[in-house]
C-alpha cells in the first residue's frame, strides 16, 4: 500500500456513480489531537475532587454535580474513514474529548462489522441498523451514539461525493447559503463587558458567556453587566451546565427575565432533570434551551410533549449525527420550536457537518460559531477553507461535506492508535 493510501486512498475526483452499489469495503477510526505531544489521552483527563462543593452562600453551598472532566489545553477527536470499492472516501466525526480511545474501539469492533459489505448509498437504513443492534441492552446515549454520529456523517460525506452534490442537497436544499453563529466570551470584571464589546464591533450579533457553578454568587451581576454593554447592538446567551437545582434556577431566572437582551439560558438544570424543566420554562419568559446532553429524538420527544423547552440544541457528533439531527430539528419544528446546533470542541468535519444542518431546516436560529475555525484542528487541516467571517458561516457548495484534508497536516494530529 502506497503512503498515500492509508489515509486517501487512490481517488483523485470524485465521481457521477449513479444507480452503482456504494459497497463499504472498510471503516476506520483515527484519534487526532492537538497538540500532539505523544501524551497517552488517559494522561490528559482532570475532574474536581470527590466531595467537591459548589461554593456557594449558605444552603447554595452543595455537592457539585455538574462539573465535567477536562483535558486543559489539548483538543481530541476521533475520526471515522469510510472507504468503498470504487476507492471513494467519506470522513465523520465523534465527539470526544476526554476518551478517545473508547469511541476507536466502538467504531472499529462493532461498528465496522456492522457497516462493511452494506450498500453506503442506505443511510438511514444503515444508522436504524447501527442504533437498534444494541438498543435491548440499553444503549441509547453517550459513547455509543458518539461513535454512530461518526460512521453516519461519513456516510452522508459519502452519498455526496458520488453523486457529486453537497450534503445540504441531499437533506432537501437550503433555506439560506449562509447560517448566523455567536462566539463565547470569557474574562474577569470589566474584561468581560469590553470582550463581548469587541465581538459585536467584529460582527457577531450574539455572544454567549457562562452563569456561574457557585449559584447564589450574585452572579447574574456580570451577565446585567455585558448585556448593557452592548444593549441595542447585540444579545446575550448564558449557560450553566447543569449547575442549578430547580428552585434555585427559578430565583435567578427571575432575574434573568429582567434584562431585555438576553437571549437564552442554556441548560440551567442537569440533563435528568425532565420534570424540572416544564416549570422552569413555564415560569420565565427567557427563552430556556436544551439539548446538547440529548442523544436521540426519544428523549428530545419527552421534552417536547412536556413543553419543557424553547430552543433545542443537539449536537451533530454527539446525537446520532446528520441523520437523527435532521429528525431532531424536525420533531422541534412540529412543536413551533427553533433549534440551535451545539458545535463542540473538535475538527473542521464538525463544523461543515453543523453548516449543512443549519442551511437545510427551516427552524434554524443560529449556531455556536466563534473561531474555532481558526485552531489547530480547523481550516488548516483542509485543501480548501470552510468560509467563516464573524457572525456567520457559509456553506460548502463542493461535494459531500465539502471539505477535504491536507494529507500532511492531518498526519500531524493523528495521535495514538
């Protein structure tokens, strides 16, 4: 095998294939991460102490649940290579930041068996297919849609290439050929107000920020504070994480409700907490957004039934991928609700993956932007940049995703096999 072709394979262009079977003849799975100092993924993990406490003022002072693991300043993936007998190569993505390692070993022992010798061309047959061979076992979320989310967009990256369209058109067109993002801001005191100031100065029309893990810490203080920053000229997102019990989200979304520009609270309650999330939307008038912790539209339907959110935000490399995301974003529409994609930390599949999405369904309000785009696992991997400027993202008009790796550069992230 040529050097090439363990990445690439032997295809130079696309190709019109029309009515030939798209027969998968392998699926891979590649850990990247950056930097890529030959640190082992299980070296980089972080988390608060057992016994960890909020700290907040007097009963606000509790067990702190809602704190994720970290891994610093590194970034990781996995990405997922589907290749066929006519040579073409379709990549996807999974969302993984902290195991990598888990979602290599999902993608390559149960994954793959189930995909090789299937017509690439069937894919939603395909994710039914992925999703119920463990679903009796009680597989609905995490680890295991993560690593489907990954072999469905490269199907979708797949489909597009052989027939030499982009993905959006295959999802049925495009509403708009650009889709409106907002950046996080992030800062101390007065740093705070002038970051969003400079963000809505650059274009963005949206900024979002985090509502503090220590509730009760008069935190809503510095959200007033960049609100009437840039009041008139820009709205304001927050997000907590899960950090806030129910009665203690109705006090602050209180006072949440009496700032004009903020847009949406993000997750105020942990992702369990379905009974929770009814009252709380019922009580604000600040639009409550959920969904980023969801993997499926079974739970985002009890959601939805329960009127329990305002805006829903799944994430293409967390939720099944391209095709459950599609039926997520749909299932919302029925019930009058907009949705928002959540892009993660991750690479430039990620982010092309969440374009198509946004331009092709009619609820589409905005989605997480920024500049990521910008770093290590972003446009500099690729042959020919996704189209960002602040405040919007253009959509690839190129086959599949519409986007295809720099050999060289995608080798200096690939990490440990």
């Amino acid at each position: 095998m040529k050097r090439r072709d363990l990445l690439f394979g032997g295809v130079a262009a696309p190709a019109l294939f029309g009515k030939v079977p798209l027969k998968i003849t392998k699926v891979e799975a590649f850990i990247v991460r950056s930097p890529n100092d030959g640190k082992a993924s299980r070296d980089l993990v972080s988390m608060t102490a057992v016994g960890a406490m909020t700290g907040g003022v007097g009963l606000w002072n509790r067990l702190d649940h809602a704190s994720p693991t970290r891994v610093g300043a590194y970034r990781q993936a996995v990405l997922v290579k589907v290749t066929t007998s006519q040579g073409l190569i379709g990549w996807g993505e999974c969302h993984a930041p902290t195991t990598p390692r888990v979602h290599k070993a999902v993608i390559e022992d149960l994954v793959a068996p189930i995909l090789v010798g299937q017509d690439a061309r069937n894919v939603e047959v395909l994710w039914e297919k992925m999703y119920s061979t463990e679903r009796v076992r009680g597989y609905a979320t995490g680890f295991y849609t993560e690593a489907i989310a990954g072999a469905d967009i490269a199907l979708w990256d797949v489909l597009g290439k052989s027939l030499g369209v982009p993905v959006y058109q295959l999802l049925g067109g495009k509403f708009r050929d650009t889709a409106a993002t907002y950046t996080g801001i992030g800062g101390g005191g007065a740093t705070l107000a002038e970051n969003a100031r400079k963000a809505v100065e650059a274009g963005f029309g949206v900024v979002k920020m985090g509502l503090s893990k220590g509730p009760g810490t008069n935190d809503v203080a510095r959200v007033r504070a960049v609100a009437e920053a840039i009041q008139g000229k820009g709205q304001v997102l927050v997000d907590s994480l899960g950090a806030y019990k129910l009665h203690e989200a109705q006090q602050v979304g209180a006072q949440l409700d009496q700032i004009p520009n903020l847009a949406w609270w993000e997750d105020a309650l942990l992702p369990e907490d379905t009974a929770g999330y009814p009252a709380l939307a019922e009580q604000l008038r600040t639009p409550v957004v959920a969904g980023e912790m969801l993997s499926n539209r079974f739970q985002l339907r009890d959601l939805l039934t329960k009127k329990a959110v305002d805006i829903i935000n799944p994430d293409v490399c967390r939720a099944g991928g391209i095709t459950e995301c599609k039926r997520m974003a749909a299932l919302a529409d029925a019930f009058g609700v907009l949705w928002s994609p959540h892009v993660s930390m991750g690479t430039a599949v990620y982010m092309a993956a969440s374009i198509h999405l946004a331009v092709s369904t009619s609820n589409f309000v905005i989605m997480e932007g920024g500049d990521a785009h910008l770093g290590p696992l972003g446009n500099r991997l690729l042959a020919e940049p996704l189209e960002y400027k602040p405040g919007l993202a253009r959509v690839p008009e190129r086959p599949g995703l519409g986007i295809e790796f720099v050999e060289a550069e995608l080798r200096k992230v690939i990490a440990e096999s």
